[in-house]
C-alpha cells in the first residue's frame, strides 16, 4: 500500500499541480495528529513548528487532502469544519451531544454489514459511509432528569 505522500503526489499530479513545501508540510502535520482537528488548530500547530504557511494556504490545501481520500470532513463544531484522518485507519460512526459538543467514535463493522445488505437489495453500488449520530450523552440525560 502507497504512503499517503505518495497517495497526495500522484493526486496532485493528476489535477496538474505539484507537491510544494507547504502541501507537504501540511500533509505530514496533518498526519502527526490522532485527533479531530480544523484549519485553526492545524495552522496554530504549523506555527508553533516555526512553519512559515498561511492560513489561506491550510484552507486551500485541506480540500485537496479530501479529495485525495486523506482526510475527512467529519462533523462541524462551534462553527467550524472539523476533519480527521481517514487513509489508512478503520471507519467509524460519530456519536456526538448536541448540548455539550462531546465526541464519541465507535466501529462501522457492525453497521457495515447491514448497509451493505441494504444496498446490495437496492441494486446500490457503496462507495463511502460516513455516519454522524446527533443526540444526548448520558452525562447530559443525566442533568436533563435532574
């Protein structure tokens, strides 16, 4: 299996674009992170590192990353677009608490089976889950009963 700076330059070169500096740079902040993150939080990191990049540099690079099946979108929190890394790591399902913001991932193994069944009796090609279930956590019902 491809590296995902590999994975990124064949991308890149397929749209006519290159792997500069500052893409790559970003590409590997990106994945030295095992958390949820948004382009404030991974520019912050890139200057904190003494990285010379814009913001508006992160902004352009981050749907490009998506497109090549990097990273994700993955919910959106206080306002801004939250993305994780996707290549190489398992799908997941996003428990998330609409009162407290509180994130929860839990496996697709079980939920997969039955979409694929689903889609398989639909005549459904499936190319992608994302699952994003919005609710109370308990901490939440909790105070909610109180």
């Amino acid at each position: 299996m491809d590296n995902q700076v590999t994975v990124f330059k064949k991308f890149l070169f397929r749209k006519g674009l290159k792997l500069t500096t500052p893409r790559r740079e970003i590409l590997d902040a990106v994945f030295s992170l095992h958390e949820h993150f948004d382009a404030q939080q991974l520019h912050a990191m890139l200057k904190d590192q003494k990285r010379r990049i814009s913001l508006a540099t992160v902004y352009r690079t981050l749907p490009l990353l998506e497109e090549a099946g990097l990273i994700q979108h993955s919910l959106r929190s206080s306002s801004r677009d939250v993305f994780e890394r996707i290549y190489g790591h398992p799908r997941h399902v996003h428990w998330i608490c609409s009162c407290c913001g509180w994130v929860q991932e839990t496996p697709l193994d079980g939920l997969k089976r039955s979409l694929l069944k689903e889609a398989s009796s639909l005549k459904f090609r499936l190319d992608e889950v994302n699952i994003q279930v919005n609710g109370l956590c308990w901490k939440c019902c909790e105070n909610e009963n109180q």
